[in-house]
C-alpha cells in the first residue's frame, strides 16, 4: 500500500489536491482511500456531496466513484470507540480540579487524538490490504507535522514515562486511594493505553519508508507561504520522512491582463524562481488558478490531468532520498547532504539567517537548520562517498 500525505499552509489547496489526486488514482485502476485528517473537514465539500449526509454521519469509507472511498475521522466516535478509559479518567481528573461535565469532556480531548485516530486507520488499512493507496489530505502544516512525529513522541513516552507511572502507581495504590483525594487511574486505563499503542505499532517504519510513504507540499507562489513551506521541508526531513513533490498552486495564468495583477504576476514569478533554488533537485508541480472553485468529481478530474498529466500515476515513487539528513554523532552536530558528483575542493558553505548555504558550481541549495541548530555555524565539510558533511558548531 502506498500513502501519500498532502500538507501546507491553510487554504494553499491541500484538499483539493488530495481530491484530485484520488480521482486520479482511482481512474487509473487504484483501489483508493482519500481520508481527511483535519479537524475541520472539507472533503466531502470538495466532492460537492452537500446532497448526501456525510458528516461526520459516520466517519466510515464512503464510496463516491468506482475503486475511490473517502473518510473523514469523526473523534467524538473514535474516542468513544478507543479512549473510554483514558477520556473517562482525565475527565474524572478534570472534574476535580472544578471543571464542569461538559467542559472536562472538552478538555480530555488532547491535541494529537485526531491524528493518533487517522494513524490507526493507516495501519489497519496497511494490515487489510482493502486499498492500493491512501491519500491523506492534512490539517494546516502544525498539526500535519503533530502527525508525522506522534508515533516517535508516544514510543518515547510508553518507554520512559507509561512503564515508570505503572509501577509507581502499582506501588502506591494501596494507600493512595485511601488519602488522595483523586483516585489514581484504574487498571484499565493502562490497559487502555497500551492497546492504543498496539493500534499504530509499526507505523513509524512505515512512514520513514520512501518505498511507501512520500509528503507532497503543497504551497502558493506568495512569500509567506513559501516561508512555512520551508519550514515544514526542514521538518518532515528531519523527521525522516521523504518529500518527493512540491506543488504550486493557483499560479495566476498568462490570460490575466491589467495593471492591478502584474504586481501579483511578478511577485509569484520571482516567488517561483525562489521556490525551485529552495527544492531543488524535487521537482516542482505547477497549477493555474481556475477559472472556478475545484468541486465535484469533474474538475477534480481536471485538476488531476492539469497536475500530474494525462494517465501519469501519482503514486510511482520517483524519490527515496531524502536530500538531506541532520544528525548529532559524538556531541557534534552534522548536516549530511547527498551530492551527485563533486570533489571537496569545490564546495562553498555559509550561513544566512537561519539557513546552511551550499555553493556547489552554479549550484546553490538553502538549507533550512533545526532550531537545535540555527544558531550553530558551519565549522569543516568533509566528503564520505558521495555525502557531504557538515560539522555544525556554536560560534
Ligand atoms: N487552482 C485553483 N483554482 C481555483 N480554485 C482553487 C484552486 N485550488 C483550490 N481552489 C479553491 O480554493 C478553496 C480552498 O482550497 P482547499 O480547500 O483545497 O484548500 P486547503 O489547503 O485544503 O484549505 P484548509 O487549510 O482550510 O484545509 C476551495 O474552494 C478550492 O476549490
Ligand atoms: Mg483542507
């Protein structure tokens, strides 16, 4: 099963890229899932099923064309269905702290749940085999980039702070219920949680596989965009994840005439150039502004053929390297790039702002640093084959 994640800013398109990609899929002979991992949901509007009750109605696959299914993740059910113990202990726990009914139930809802749901989904389909792709139309960046790294984020909590909890509260319980006046988690909330750990056990693997899983970003050809494009490349990267495609989306075309939009016009040109230096060598997708909003299998379809092209496959893996990786060995902080041909002699290396700069030839690549290391300067470059390494230190 292939997955393909679609993320970026708000409103640069991401759902009805992932729409159309599906439409795509589907058409070609895929068995596809596009399921909606954002809270607010727009998929089923992007198919134009207004007619259909689908919100949130069930939050099952619902077919909306041969070999294509869409899902939107209804939390209310997942939590219902998953975290009884969990949600019914932090409401408990809430409560006590002078919170009313409603309101604790609220707070028990913790940010991630969407996700942690979607990620069980992705591992159940993994295990089924019922699709041959899963395309995943993200929230805004924040939370797509909560999703990529929760399954690190909870393995390093079951492993240092569930096992510790458990005992400690194994321990205590015979006299702490007696004293405290909030009862400690029963039994079967470790249970619970446990089983939720079982649910997406694996799935960090699978989304570090380039063989399975690639990110596509999606952006517009603004400035700001581009700067949280940037950051979420950075991120996903370091999260070990392979991007394998930046689109540009509602690019103004050639038939706008007038005044008023060649500012615009020239912006997104010089945005556009900045786009591809930043990206390269992961090819860049461009998409026209429509004419109208992309709703309904139709212009889904369209927009599909206008992306990717007639008949080309969105789902062949084109990309399995991660262009580059940030490491820490021994203490000492490393950017590793691979380069496809070079002698060390050649390479020039500075930092601007909170990028490491590359000078290759007349090639240049930005690299955007991990907080951990953007206030660190390049100290030596070595070559190891043909990756480069970059020693990172505090000035
Ligand atoms: N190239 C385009 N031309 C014309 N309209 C477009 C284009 N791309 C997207 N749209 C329209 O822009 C609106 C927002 O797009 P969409 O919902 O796909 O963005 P999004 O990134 O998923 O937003 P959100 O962050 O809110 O989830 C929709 O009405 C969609 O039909
Ligand atoms: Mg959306």
């Amino acid at each position: 099963m292939r997955i393909l994640l679609y993320s970026g800013k708000g409103g640069v398109g991401k759902t009805s890229v992932a729409a159309a990609t599906g439409v795509q899929l589907a058409s070609l002979g895929h068995r596809t899932l596009v399921m909606s991992v954002d809270p607010a949901h727009s998929l089923a509007d992007s198919f134009d099923l207004g007619g259909k009750l689908f919100h949130g109605a069930t939050g099952e696959p619902l077919e909306v064309a041969p070999r294509l299914w869409i899902q939107e993740v209804n939390i209310q059910r997942e939590i219902k269905r998953h975290w009884n113990a969990i949600s019914g202990y932090i409401t408990a726990l809430l409560r006590t702290s002078g919170l009313g009914d409603v309101e604790a139930e609220e707070m028990a809802l913790f940010p991630g749940m969407e996700e942690l749901s979607a990620l069980m989904y992705v591992n159940q389909y993994r295990k089924s085999g019922q699709f041959d792709v899963v395309v995943l139309d993200c929230a805004p960046t924040a939370e797509s980039l909560r999703f990529v790294s929760l399954p690190t984020t909870l393995d390093w909590y079951m492993k240092h702070v569930f096992s510790f909890e458990r005992k400690l509260f194994k321990a205590i319980r015979p006299i702490a219920n007696r004293v405290s006046p909030v009862d400690l988690p029963p039994e079967a909330y470790f249970q619970n949680i446990q089983d939720l750990f079982g649910k997406i056990e694996g799935i960090d693997q699978v989304l570090e596989d380039a063989e399975v899983t690639s990110v596509r970003l999606v952006t517009n050809a603004e400035k700001m965009v581009l700067r949280e494009t940037q950051r979420a490349f950075v991120y996903f990267s370091l999260h070990g994840l392979t991007v394998d495609q930046v689109i540009v989306n509602r690019l103004f075309p050639g038939e706008i005439h007038g005044e008023f939009f060649a500012g615009w016009r020239e912006m997104q040109t010089k945005v556009l150039a900045e786009i591809e230096s930043y990206f390269s060598p992961i090819p860049i997708s461009r998409v026209p502004l429509f004419p109208r909003e992309v709703l309904g299998l139709e212009r889904l379809g369209e927009f599909a053929r206008t992306l990717y092209g007639e008949g080309v496959d969105p789902s062949t893996v084109t990309r399995t390297e991660r262009p580059y990786q940030f490491v820490r060995e021994d203490g000492v902080y490393q950017v590793r790039l691979k380069l496809p041909f070079t002698e060390k002699g050649e390479i020039g290396l500075f930092k601007k702002d909170d990028e490491l700069v590359v000078e290759l030839g007349a090639i240049r690549r930005h690299i955007g640093l991990p907080t951990s290391m953007s206030a660190m300067e390049p100290a030596g470059a070595h070559m190891e084959g043909n990756m480069l390494i970059v020693e990172m230190r505090t000035s």
